[in-house]
C-alpha cells in the first residue's frame, strides 16, 4: 500500500483554535491564500464562456497557449516561447503531484529537489514509487543521478532567488546526466529586490537557447487571485510537452472551456498584475517592519508573498508565542528539517488583518 506523510496544516487546528480565541479575532498568516478580488476582465472572460456543452481540449485553445507564449515573451524574456509547447494543467500542485508519475518514474528512479521545498514534491516521487532526494547541492548525490531534478525560484518557502550562473549551472548538470529539470516558478512575478530579480530556467541567459530537457511549471493563483479557478500551465521542451500532452489525454486531466477563456484574460492583462503587486508590496513593508521590530529576524525573502522569519527558537515555540497574540503562521519544519527554527509568514491577508497583526505585535 502506499504510504504518504501525514497532511502537514492538519497539525496546525490547535494554534488555529488558540489564535481564533484572540478577541480580535484571528490573523491567519499561514497558508498563502490570495484574499483581493479576481480581476473584472477575468470574470467577465468567465461568463462570458459560460456557455460549454461540449468537451474542452486537453491541449488548450490555440488562443489560450499563444496569450501563455505572449506573456513568456513579455514579461519572462523568454524569446523563443513557443505555443505549441504550452499545456494548461488543473493548478499547479496537480502537475506537481503527478509529474513524475506522467513522466514514466517508477522504482528506481530519483526525484531531486531543494532541501527546504514544498513537499509535493516529496509526495509526487512517493506517488510515482520513486526515491526522494533532498538536497542543495546536486554534486553532494555523487554517482547518484535522480531522473527528475526539481529547482524553486522564487523559492517556497524563503522566498530565495537563485542567479543565472546557479540555474544554468543546475541546467549544465541535468544535460550532462539526462536528467530533467523542471523548474517552479509561480512566484516569478513577486520579486521584490531589484538588484536580484527572478529569473525563468528558458530565459536564453540560463538554457543557453534550447529548451531541451527543461519544463516550468507557473500558476494563475498568486498572481491573478486565480486559486480558486485551479489555472496554471507547463512549457518548456516541446516533445515533453507532448509526451505529458499523451498521457493527460488518456487520462481526463483537462481544464475546464470557461476557465481557458479566463486564463487567456488574465494572460492578456498585466494591469492587474501591477496592481496586485502594490498591494503586496505594501502589507510586506508593514509585516516586516512590525515583526522585526518584535524581534525576529528575516532570512531571504527577495521575492514570493512571504517572509522567512526567526527567533532562533523551535519553530513550534514561536508558532506558540504567535497563536496567543491571535496570529497563524506557518511552521518551517513543514518544508523540510532546515526549517526547524523558522516559520513562514504570509502577507496575502486584507489590510485590515495585517495592520491587525502589526498593532499586536
């Protein structure tokens, strides 16, 4: 039988009861979830649509992989982003979850990601049957060669940012092995240092011009207010495009008509991007004034909607401390032993809520 690791959030319902118990009411700065209204255009994109009787194309309209390519172009400076190689997925944790699974691991095989990282990544290897290797530094697996290579840039959950030389050195490696890298990059739009911005693995500067063995993974949740739509897509290396193309095929794993047609919207609209990223910009400067003030310290956090914060105490110590002033963070130890004595501090929440946290604090 399978075995999974237990769901992390479900060891959070007591700090979620203490913080609920505040007489202000909770400030849930623990999960991520977009609060801010889904962009008009979107919506109207969406009834628009609404009208589907028939099946959608697993492979996407036409329209909706050539606005995903546009934006590549525009916004990533991805010249060479091509339509054909653009598949929209049903959120990205799905394809996360599955990746490995629809690119034909099995026993055996080797899936690398970061030491601290999102644990679908973990899961997908599990799901797969596939060993799950942790780890910063590809040289430290020796003669050991994982077939799929996971990189996070912006990173969840310190929202790090690597440089061109790391991402086409991890390029140069995988090339070299057969690997593949799939890169996740549904952060790509919130960095915050311009000094240091982040950079797509197809960016000419990393992949040297082809697209070969790379896929990137990116999500409407976070940068639309998409989570709710279940909105992301994979691109990169055009006959893996279409192996997992295939497979999804077989398999049901489709996008919803009306939901393409949002996608599309939201793809074609950077307006609302900017103005999302303000808004973030914003209750950021206001948590990471408040929390350093109260003590912490913020590790990373150039870009992504979090700050990685720590007292040098047990994550679980501070989560504590926390819930009695009626504040839900995250725990770092969720993303890996490297987090034990950090936590993961959300600004997605209304102005209202985060000024909140930040008069208790």
């Amino acid at each position: 039988m399978l075995t999974l690791p237990d769901f992390p959030w479900d060891r959070l319902a007591p700090y979620k009861e203490r913080a609920a118990a505040h007489p202000d009411g909770i400030v849930d700065l623990s999960v991520g979830t977009p609060v801010d209204p889904t962009p008009e255009p979107v919506r109207e994109a969406l009834r628009a649509a609404a009208d589907a009787p028939g099946y959608p194309q697993t492979y996407g309209t036409p329209e909706l992989r050539e606005s995903v390519a546009g934006w590549m172009r525009r916004r990533l400076g991805v010249v060479d982003a091509n339509p054909d190689a653009v598949l929209p997925v049903v959120g990205t944790k799905e394809l996360v979850a599955w990746l490995p699974t629809l690119l034909g691991l099995g026993p055996g095989d080797k899936v690398a990601f970061p030491a601290l990282a999102y644990p679908t990544y973990d899961v997908g290897a599990r799901l797969a049957g596939a060993e799950s290797m942790a780890t910063d530094s590809l040289l430290s697996l020796g003669p050991e060669t994982p077939k799929l290579v996971w990189v996070n840039s912006p990173s969840n959950p310190t929202g790090k940012v690597l440089p061109v030389e790391h991402l086409r050195k991890v390029v140069a490696w995988a090339r070299a092995r057969g690997a593949i890298v799939a890169s996740d990059e549904c952060y790509v739009e919130f960095g915050w240092d311009e000094d240091n911005p982040p950079v797509s693995i197809l960016h000419p500067d990393v992949c040297e011009g082809s697209h070969q063995g790379l896929l990137v993974l990116n999500s409407l949740s976070k940068r639309s207010n998409l989570a709710g739509y279940r909105a992301g897509f994979v691109s990169g290396d055009l006959g893996l495009v279409k192996r997992l193309l295939e497979v999804r095929k077989h398999a049901g794993m489709i996008v919803p008509a009306p939901v393409q047609a949002a996608m599309r919207a939201a793809f074609d609209d950077d307006r609302h991007v900017r103005e999302q990223h303000a808004r973030y910009a914003r209750r950021r400067a206001v948590l990471r004034e408040a929390f350093e003030r109260h003590g912490f310290r913020i590790d990373h956090s150039e870009a992504s909607l979090y700050l990685w914060a720590t007292r040098d105490e047990s994550c679980w110590d501070t989560l504590a401390h926390l819930a009695a002033l009626g504040i839900l963070v995250g725990p770092g130890d969720f993303y890996g032993r490297a987090g034990s004595q950090h936590v993961r501090i959300a600004f997605t929440a209304t102005d209202e809520r985060v000024e909140a946290a930040a008069a208790r604090l």
